[in-house]
C-alpha cells in the first residue's frame, strides 16, 4: 500500500487511529492524508480537520462476449475489490473508531470531540478533531 501523508501534519489521534486501521485492509491500494483547510486554534479549542483519500484496488477479469450476435469473443473487465460503502462497515466494527456521523455515496465523516487539562493548569482547551474520507478515482 502506497501512503502520501506530505501534506499532513500528524495532528489528530483519532486520525492516526483510522490509518492504522485503514493500513491493514489489504483491498485498499493507496492512500492521501492531508490537513485540511479548516483547521484553526484559539485559545479554549483547537480544530483540526483532516482528508484521507483512498484508492481501492482493482482486478481484472475476462468476462465471455457476442460480437455482431454470432462471434463469440471475451473481454476484460476491471472492477473494484472495495467500495465506499463496504469499508464503512469495516470502520463501523472497528474498536475505536465505531460508524460514521455522516455518509454518503462520496464521503465518510467523522467527528470527534475531547476535552484536554494541560498540567499544572486550571483552565483546558476543547479539541474538536474532524476527519473525513474520500474515495479518489
């Protein structure tokens, strides 16, 4: 499995949480996780947003054809080990990491919220980490 995270900081434990166990699907064939654009910090929160693109793997198969409706033929069909929809229920058994806030035929998304007291302070930041899941192509 190829993985591009360059344009990752290496913020977020639930995002490091889901690559782990993104790493471990063999029917995924490579993967992009990057920072996304949204990601800011104040002084009682930290929002950190990140996007993780992931390419399926592929297989080829030889599938039998009729050219013309009398001469018999074959061709060869890729198709997709994996689908979005398929790795949702991957993720939704996974310990840790449980179903997606949101989804749809394009997107998985998550959100998740924790409450974070430094040492030797009185006064802790809100972490809200946000993470979702594309299917590039």
């Amino acid at each position: 499995m190829q993985v591009d995270s360059a344009g990752w900081s290496g913020e977020g434990a639930f995002t490091q949480s889901v690559l782990e166990r993104l790493r471990t699907i063999e029917q995924i064939a490579a993967m992009k996780v990057e920072d996304a654009p949204a990601t800011r910090s104040e002084a009682d929160y930290n929002f950190v947003a990140n996007e993780i693109f992931i390419t399926f793997a592929t297989a080829e198969r030889r599938e039998p054809i009729t050219r013309f409706g009398i001469f018999p033929g074959t061709r060869s069909v890729t198709e997709k080990l994996m689908s979005l929809e398929a790795l949702a229920k991957i993720l939704e058994g996974s310990e840790g990491i449980g179903p997606a806030d949101y989804g749809d035929d394009a997107m998985m998304q998550y959100l998740r919220t924790e409450r974070i007291i430094p040492p030797y302070q009185t006064k802790g930041y809100k972490l809200v980490e946000l993470v979702r899941i594309y299917e590039s192509k």
